[in-house]
C-alpha cells in the first residue's frame, strides 16, 4: 500500500503539467460557456443616457413636492414619449409628459411619477388617448423612479475579469455593451483510445466474449460536459504494435491530452504503460484510490496521456478526480475544485482501506443533508451509476463507517 501514491499527489502532479491554452475569437453567440482570455472593458455608459424606470409622467420634482391623495396637483401634459424616442420639449413649472419605461428623461424634468400615482391609471384598460392635464396624488425626489446614465456600469470600467466562465447574463451584459466576438480560451482538444480484444464499436453485432465499448462514449460525453473538444482516435487490440499505432494517430490530430483506458495494469495484455515508457516518460502509475488504482500519468511523443483503467466506472471516477481538473486548468478555470459537500450516512459503510468514491444519492432529509450508497459498488456495475447523485468520499484508512457518519460528498455537478 505503501507504494502507492495517494490522490491528492497524484491530482497535483497531473494539474501542475497543464496550464490555460492560447486564446481565440468567437462570435458572442457562441460564447456561452467558454472562458474569457481577456478583460472586458465597456466602451459606453449602461444606461446611456438617463430614462424612465416606470410607466408615467415625467416632472419637476418641485411641482409636485406638496402633492398627496387628498391635494391633488395638476399638470399640463406637453408631449408624448415612447422608449427609443427623444423629446424635443422642455418641461418647465407645472408641465410633464407621458413617458414609458425606457425612454429618455426630457430636459427639464428630473423624476417621474408612476401612472399609478395620476388619475390616468385604470386597471385592466388598454392606454387612453393623451390627456391634457392630469392630476398627482404623490411627492416625488429628484431622481425617483429614474436610471441615471452610468449608474450600472461607466465607460472605461472593466466589466468581466480574464478567467471568467461566460454564462447567459454575461452574454446578456455582452450584447448591451455592443460587444459582436468575444477573446476566449481555445477548447482542449481530448483525444481517447480504448483498448481491449473484446471491444467492438456499439454498433457492430456482439460475438462470444465481447462487449461494446461504453468507455469511449462516456468519456465523450464529459468532455463536451466540461468544455472540450473530444477526437476518437479509435479501438486498439491488444497488441503493443497496435497501441502504439493507437496513441500515434492521437498525436497526429494535435491534441492536447491523450486519455486512454485499459492496458495500465499488470496483466499479460497491457500494454499502454509499457508503450508510453518505450516513446516517452511515466510520471507514476499506481494511485492509492477505489475504484481506479491502476492509472498511469506520462508523456507520449511529447504529449500528455492519461491511462485510466478500464472497467467503466473506475473509468468514470478517475476521470472526475484527475481529468477533469486538468481540462479546466487549460481552459482557464481559475477554480477548479469539485462541488462537496458535508453528508449524514443513513446506513453503515465498509471499505478497504484505500481513498473510496463510492456511488451515493444524497438529498435533503429531516433537516440536513443524507446519503445512501446506491447498489453494489464493484468497478463494472454501471447502474449504481446512473442511480447515484454523487460520489461518497471514504478517506485513506479507514474501512468501516456506522450510520450517522459524517463525511464529504462530490455532487455531480459543474466545478464551483
């Protein structure tokens, strides 16, 4: 056991090789859920000018500062103003206009009085024709009910920092600024190679002692989860001639990390960690973690592999641990820790005294967070997969737990 590395060196020894990848133009419209490579800075004041946060009247604060329901004010309504129209009038004493959300305050008045606050609120009607004169039944201060230019964001002010995650408000924030391409982080390019005589592709017909490849399609799809850009580089049998020629087309379509899995353990047939030593360099091979401990860091040709095992859920779970945070790494995640989680065990749970990421649903029960292992936990039981939330961590050691228990949980779920 003593041989084995543990997983936060092995986390760290593979983090501490990447680093964020070149930058790229894109459209904004494309953007969602990339990395910015730069600052944004706005070029403009957001609102541009100041404007009307309510349908009503625009006014001299003045005029209406003794108004109240039982002394109504009068005004005189001088012009008509809809959102996208600028006023040529002036308001002066005892005037207003009629104004909509979003339109331009016009000179002269410095508030706005909510129609609700006139005699020209009715409820449930469409708009009237413009009035003449209206009464207020409120006071207002000068700036009520209206957004002053620049009191959002001000020109020249940085507005997004480099390394954030661009979600749909900043998209959003993005568009009012007038902002077409945005400076993003390059996606990783992942390839992935399974390995395995008895691996066929899902759609060929099974024969006896073969199974369909579910690793390469699993891995596929978190990588497009976690925002890069997954290459098949196919099947290799179980052949050192093979593997090499597997790991060579990888490395022919420029990518950034290879992930293998299979062939890293100590059997007859495996063959990718003797590969990677012939063409490159093994950072270490064996880490003291369940399920997963055959996983093997190094170079091929120059370029970064990581050999996972090969049953599908050691597969799954090794990729969380260690994959993943070196594919936010290079796309510039200034953060990339795992969701956790503190959990109460509902039941009793066994190990075997490695680091465990066990399969568990965890809800919200009675008050406090609860987990439950779902099913049997061996390494090729893809359903207690798909039934669990969330990966239950048992710390190195440690080989049974009663109910009651409170340990950490990794909630499938984005990096924070």
């Amino acid at each position: 056991m003593s041989s084995l590395l543990s997983v936060e060196e092995a986390k760290k020894k593979i983090i501490d090789k990447f680093t964020t990848l070149e930058a790229e133009t894109i459209p904004l419209n494309a953007a969602a859920g990339r990395v910015l490579a730069e600052n944004i800075v706005s070029g403009i004041d957001l609102p541009l000018f100041p404007n009307s946060s309510m349908d009503g009247f625009a006014v001299r604060s003045i005029d209406v500062e003794c108004a109240t329901y039982d002394k109504q004010k009068k005004l005189k309504v001088v012009d008509d103003i809809p959102a996208g129209k600028v006023s040529l009038m002036t308001i002066e004493e005892d005037q207003t206009s009629r104004i909509m959300t979003g339109a331009p305050l016009p000179a002269g008045a410095d508030a706005v009085i909510p129609i609700e606050d006139t005699n020209q609120f009715k409820p449930g009607k469409q708009s009237e024709p413009l009035q003449l004169e209206i009464k207020v039944f409120r006071s207002v201060k000068t700036g009520d009910f209206v957004r002053q230019q620049g009191e959002d964001i001000q020109s020249g002010e940085k507005v997004l920092s480099s390394g954030k995650r661009i979600r749909p408000q900043e998209v959003g924030l993005l568009a009012m600024l007038g902002i077409t391409e945005v400076p993003v982080v390059r996606r990783p390019r992942i390839a992935i190679m399974s390995t395995g005589d008895e691996l066929v592709p899902i759609d060929t017909p099974l024969q006896a002692g073969e199974i369909h490849d579910s690793n390469t399609h699993t891995l596929h799809a978190q990588i497009v989860r976690d925002g890069g850009d997954p290459l098949n580089s196919g099947i290799a049998s179980d052949l050192e001639t093979a593997v090499y020629e597997g790991l060579v087309r990888a490395v022919s379509s420029e990518v950034d990390l290879i992930i293998s899995t299979a062939g890293v353990s100590v059997g007859a047939f495996d063959f990718v960690k003797s590969v990677v030593e012939q063409y490159g360099s093994v950072e270490f091979w064996r880490v003291n973690i369940r399920p997963g401990k055959p996983l093997t860091f190094g170079y091929f040709q120059g370029v970064p592999i990581i050999g996972l095992p090969g049953n599908p859920v050691s597969a799954f779970v090794s990729y969380e641990i260690f994959v993943r945070p070196a594919i936010y790494r290079m796309s510039g995640f200034k953060n990339a820790e795992q969701l956790i989680m503190q959990v109460r065990l509902i039941d009793p749970v066994e190990s075997d005294g490695r680091e465990s990421y066990l399969r568990a649903f965890v809800k919200r029960q009675e008050g406090q967070w609860t987990a439950r292992l779902t099913g049997h936990q061996g390494s090729g039981n893809l359903r207690s997969l798909i039934q669990a939330n969330a990966l239950l961590v048992i710390p190195s050691g440690v080989k049974s737990l009663p109910s009651n228990s409170v340990m950490e949980a990794i909630l499938f779920n984005d990096f924070s």
